[in-house]
C-alpha cells in the first residue's frame, strides 16, 4: 500500500513533466523529504544528453514554483530543490538500465530473492520486466517492479565517461 507522501510525489511529478519536458527536460526523479522542513527535490536533465548547468536548474526551478503556487499541491512550507542526477545517479525507468549498460550499480529489491535484498553489479541491460546485471562474475536477473532503489556506482569507467563526454 502507497504511502501518503508516495501518492502526493507521484501526483506532483504526472504535474510537473508536461512543463519541465516543454523546456528541453527530462524528469529523473521527484521526491519529497519530510523533516523539520520539508523539502521537495526534482532532478532533471537536457533531453539533448548535454550537460545539466546551474541555469538549467533555474529555468526549471521558476517554471515549476509557478506551477506549484498555482496547483498548491504541498500543504505548508517546503523547499523546493532542482537539481541534476550527477554522476552517481539513480536509476528509475526501465530505460536508465539499458542506457547505462557497462556501468557498474547498486540494486536493492522490495522483495528478497534466495535471502537477498542487495545487489551491485555491470548492468547488461533490460530483458522483458528483469534488470540483467553481473553479480560475481555470474549474469543474474531483477525483476523491474520489485525494485525499492537502484542507482550508479561512481568507478573509474563512469568518470571517464563523463569527462569524455561520452552520451551517457
């Protein structure tokens, strides 16, 4: 069962996409932190695959706080945070795992599987609804919807993607 504030990010991501994908974007993620002050954080990046700049985020973060004063969604005070996914990023979509193949992540499951909950491995990419992934030099699979968290591993390949510019 959704948690309250699972159900108020998924409805406050289905509302902002539309405006931050007009601006050139892709949502990665949305979340919301509950605390002493509330803080709600949406990652973003180009469309394009160029990279995420301080002036993108505030594009984004104007266009959204609009937005978010006139739907009123959050009840009292909040921070809002946009942000890029940065190198270690998290893994969210069925895609991310086939754009990031070769690389290497870390997995956690809702659901144990043989007593397991953790994994970290290269990504080998996506085969029907499972995350194909080598764990200890044997291919294993995850199932897709049983996944509570995933993202990359920041290692040497990943860096040097990145400050290579390669399309990641």
């Amino acid at each position: 069962m959704a948690s309250a504030v699972t159900d108020l990010t998924c409805r406050i991501e289905e509302m902002i996409t539309p405006t931050i994908e007009a601006l050139g974007f892709q949502v990665v993620c949305v979340r919301l932190f509950e605390g002493d002050r509330r803080r709600l954080q949406v990652m973003a990046e180009p469309a394009s695959n160029e990279p995420m700049t301080v002036d993108h985020c505030a594009k984004i973060s104007r266009a959204v706080s609009a937005l978010l004063e006139v739907e009123d969604p959050i009840s009292g005070a909040y921070d809002l945070e946009v942000s890029s996914p940065g190198v270690d990023r998290p893994l969210v979509r069925p895609g991310d795992f086939e754009r990031f193949a070769g690389f290497e992540a870390k997995v956690e499951l809702d659901t144990p599987i043989d007593g397991r909950k953790r994994f970290r491995g290269q990504l080998l990419g996506l085969a029907d609804d499972k995350i194909r992934i080598m764990i200890d030099g044997e291919p294993a699979e995850l199932p897709f919807p049983d996944i509570k968290k995933a993202k990359l591993v920041m290692t040497d390949d990943l860096l040097a993607a990145v400050e290579g510019r390669q399309r990641l």
